[in-house]
C-alpha cells in the first residue's frame, strides 16, 4: 500500500543550469502554500505528484525553487531575480482544503467502509517579467477507495496530475509555422510538416490550430482556417501532422504563398469535462 511521504524534491525536479533548453519555458515551481487543516505531507505529496506530472509533458524545463540560493523574499526584487536568471514564469500553488469522509455499506449482513477524499487547490501562473499573472484557477479532485483515508487522498492527489496535459497545453502555448504540403488531393491537404519538434517537447497527439493573416477594415488580424494533429516527430524542429480539418483553405493559403501560423491547444473537453470545469472540479 501506498503511504504519504515527504520525499526529497531535489531528486524529483529538474535543475535549470543542466536541462534548460532553448525552446522551452524555464518555470519555477514555489513549495505550495498550505491553507488547508492537512498535514504539510500532504501539501508536498500534491506538490510533488503536480510536478512530475509537469516534467513528464516534456514541454517545459521545471526548476525547484529550493536550487536558487539567495532568492529575495519581497516579490518584486523576486521577480527581477527569477527573470534575470532565465525563468520565464512561476507557479504558485496552495492546497485550499483536503475533506474526508467514511462511508458505510452494508450487504448480506456484511458491513464494509471505504473512504472519500476531495482536496481542493489553487494553481496560479505568474509572467515574472511583467509580474501579471497568467492564469489562477482552482480544482477539485475527489476518491472514494478501500481502507484507508491516506489511501484515499493519494489517489485524489494522483488524479491530480491528469490535468497537467492540459493545464500546460492551457498555459504554456508553443508557436510554429507550416512548412510544407505533404498529401494532397483534390479536396486540400491532408498532411503536411510544421517547424516545430522535440526541441519543445511536441508528441504525437497534440493539437494545432492554423492561421492565416488577412486584413479588416485596414487592420491585420489572423483568421483561424484549421486544425493539425502530430502524427510523428520527426526531429527537434520538425513534425508530420494530419489535417483534422481546414484542408481546402490551407491549400488555398500555402500556395497563395501566404504565412500559415500554428498555435498549440489543448484538445476539447467532453461534456462531463465541461460540467466539471464549470463545478469548479
């Protein structure tokens, strides 16, 4: 069985000066702060589990506030500090409640209990060149498991790190342009290449959103004309996508020889998604 524990996070998270890379964002991740009536151990297991979930997205180089010696503690000389250091943003976060409760069943004469545990907690992004944050969202993840409380709170603490896909896709968007055709019928494209790889952590799966520059009114805007998914990485620049849809435009665009631009997003949330998001859950 599982157990809480207070687990070293040097070992856990990545150090800037070793695995910085170029296209990706430098992010701070702060010891979360723990508002809740839970032990500390458990605000540093959420944050830990948080974290490797961060790093496994491979989209991001996460440094541990812990490996910045002498970091100021007034938030405006931190700020300076962390962008003067290359760390582009911060995250916050604060464990706001962690609720438990035992629940009773009983069938055929036999009596059985199992656990629920929600922790509720906030996620905050801060541009440490502007000082503005980003985004501030609050979650709630919730189990009902077996014997224990713990074991109930580890699992809604492992669920936790599900939204991590999302959250980054949400919060740290990568740009990129199309590069070339590569299938094309009568009807548009249907695969083509974008110049972005690896080197910013693309994997297979994610999803792009195209757009093209056109002009209205005398202004410069950009109009969305399609959809891309990442079928292959095939280097560090450089990723083969399907069209999910938008094919006929992008063909119109590409050899009109106009700049197709495309923006990572995270994909769409299913109906209970939405009903949860909007629960604040």
């Amino acid at each position: 069985m599982k157990k809480l524990l207070m687990m070293t996070t040097a070992l856990l998270l990545s150090v800037l000066p070793m695995m910085a890379q170029e296209d990706k964002p430098n992010v701070l991740v702060e010891a979360f702060a723990n508002k809740s009536n839970a032990s500390n151990v458990v605000c540093n297991n959420l944050r830990q589990e948080i974290v490797s979930a961060l790093i496994d997205t491979e989209r991001l180089t996460v440094v541990d506030a812990a490996t910045l010696s002498d970091m100021p503690k007034d938030k405006n000389d931190r700020l300076v500090f962390l962008n003067e250091a290359g760390i582009q943003y911060y995250i916050e976060g604060t464990l706001n409640s962690v609720i438990t409760q035992k629940k009773t069943s009983e069938s055929g004469g036999t009596r059985t209990y199992s656990y629920q545990a929600e922790i509720n907690y906030t996620l905050a992004v801060i541009d440490t060149e502007t000082g503005v944050t980003k985004s501030s969202e609050t979650y709630k993840d919730s189990y009902t498991i077996g014997n224990t409380e713990n074991e109930a709170i580890l699992k809604a603490i492992e669920y936790a790190s599900k939204r991590m896909k999302r959250f980054v896709d949400e919060n740290f968007k990568v740009e990129a342009v199309i590069k070339a055709l590569d299938e094309v019928d009568k009807k548009g494209v249907k695969s083509c290449y974008i110049s972005i790889g690896s080197n910013a952590g693309i994997t297979k799966g994610q999803i792009f959103e195209v757009f093209s520059t056109v002009e209205v009114a005398g202004e410069k805007i950009k109009k969305k004309v399609g959809e891309l998914k990442a079928d292959e990485v095939l280097s560090g620049t450089l990723t083969k996508c399907s069209v999910k849809n938008g094919g006929d435009e992008i063909k119109t665009c590409f050899e009109g020889k106009k700049v197709l631009s495309v923006v990572s997003r995270a994909k769409k949330l299913s109906p209970l998604e939405r009903l949860n998001k909007t629960l604040g859950m």
